[in-house]
C-alpha cells in the first residue's frame, strides 16, 4: 500500500513538473519571438498577455543570453535536469528570475544543487545571498539559517526590491483600486512604501551600492 501511495505521488509530481517544463518553453519561445519582432499568436500570446508587465521584461531578458539569459542548450539542460532526475523537479519562472541574477558557470552549480535538494523560492534566494560579491562561489552551506550579517543583508536588499517593485505596481496598475480603500488604510500604504524606500537608501550605504540598482 505504501509503495503504490509512494508510486502515485511520484507520478503526479511527473506530471506537475512536466506541466511547469511545458510552460517554460513557451516562455522562452515569447521572448525568442519578441527579440526577432515576430508575432505572437494563439497560445503564445495568450500566455504573454496573462503576464505582468514585469515579467515580461524578465521572459525577454531569459531568451537572450548576452543579457543574462539562457541558450537554447543551456536551457536543455536544465530540462533534463529537472525531468531525469528521481525525484521531478517543477521549475517554475519565480525560480527562473532568481537565477538569471548569477552568471554562468556559477549559475549551473547553483541550479544543480537547487534540483537536488529541492530548492523553494525562499531557500534558493538564501543561497544566492551567500555568493560572493565577486561571484565566487561558496556553495556547501546549509540553508536553515544566515550566518552572518553579510548573508543577511543582501538577501535584505533582494526583497526589498520586491517589495518596492510591487508597491510601485500596485501604484501603477490599480489605483483604482486603491482609491476604494479608506483613507487611512491608503496612509498605511504609502508609509509602508516610504518605508520600504528608507530601508533600501541604509542597505545602499551598507552594501555600498547605488539605490536603484537591483
């Protein structure tokens, strides 16, 4: 009984992750298509419209590799990664946005391990946070926690470009909504926004980086 459970676990997350693969593909085949200015249409341009602006910056920058992104064999062989191994890993383009942030060859030991050990989001952001400023690596380290301030502050300032990208497109793209909100709750908001702004100008100083930078 526990194998057959075990067997159909495993098959669905076959499944899952052959879902995921698919719509990666197609992501790289948008932003192939965009940098060639062709069109996109039936289920492509569905899937382009779906996107936030944002990602769609992201999906063209992943189909060029002269700007950070994967070639098609690269791109290959992260499939392969994914699907061959024993246990199916399902890559998702969240996971996809973190590591186009680290060149290659640094960037394939990274994915590697990320599939091997089944790497969420969260816990791929605190490996990233563990490179070195010259992108050496220094892989090894175990996730559960930071060890040091140096670890904790890039990762700090990593989302706190999240959290200013998303204020900023909530801004943007639904302000209507936000102008249903109370007054006070509209308050709120903009003093979190402030704060978030306040926070990235110390991180800057600290990691000694420009404050738009990413």
């Amino acid at each position: 009984m526990h194998k057959a459970k075990e067997s159909e676990k495993n098959e669905r997350r076959r499944r899952q992750t052959e879902i995921a693969i698919n719509k990666i593909l197609l992501l790289y085949q948008i932003g192939l298509s965009l940098h060639k200015e062709l069109p996109l249409n039936g289920e492509l341009k569905q899937l382009y419209e779906s996107l936030h602006s944002d990602t769609k910056a992201k999906v063209k920058r992943f189909a060029k590799p002269d700007s950070g992104g994967y070639t098609r064999m690269q791109l290959d062989e992260l499939v392969k990664l994914c699907m061959d191994g024993k246990k199916p890993f399902p890559l998702g383009f969240k996971l996809i946005e973190r590591l186009l942030s680290i060149p290659f060859p640094q960037r394939d030991r990274l994915q590697r391990l990320m599939v091997k050990k089944g790497w969420r989001r969260r816990e791929l952001d605190h490996q990233i946070a563990l490179i070195r400023p010259n992108n050496s690596w220094k892989g090894g380290r175990q996730v559960e926690r930071l060890r040091s301030a140096r670890g904790v502050l890039p990762e700090l300032w990593h989302m706190s470009k999240e959290w200013a990208d998303r204020a900023n497109s909530i801004t943007s793209h639904y302000s209507n909504v936000l102008n249903q909100l109370t007054e006070a709750d509209r308050n709120r908001f903009v003093k979190a926004t402030a704060m978030i702004q306040k926070l990235r100008r110390s991180l800057a100083v600290h990691l000694r980086k420009p404050e738009s930078n990413s």
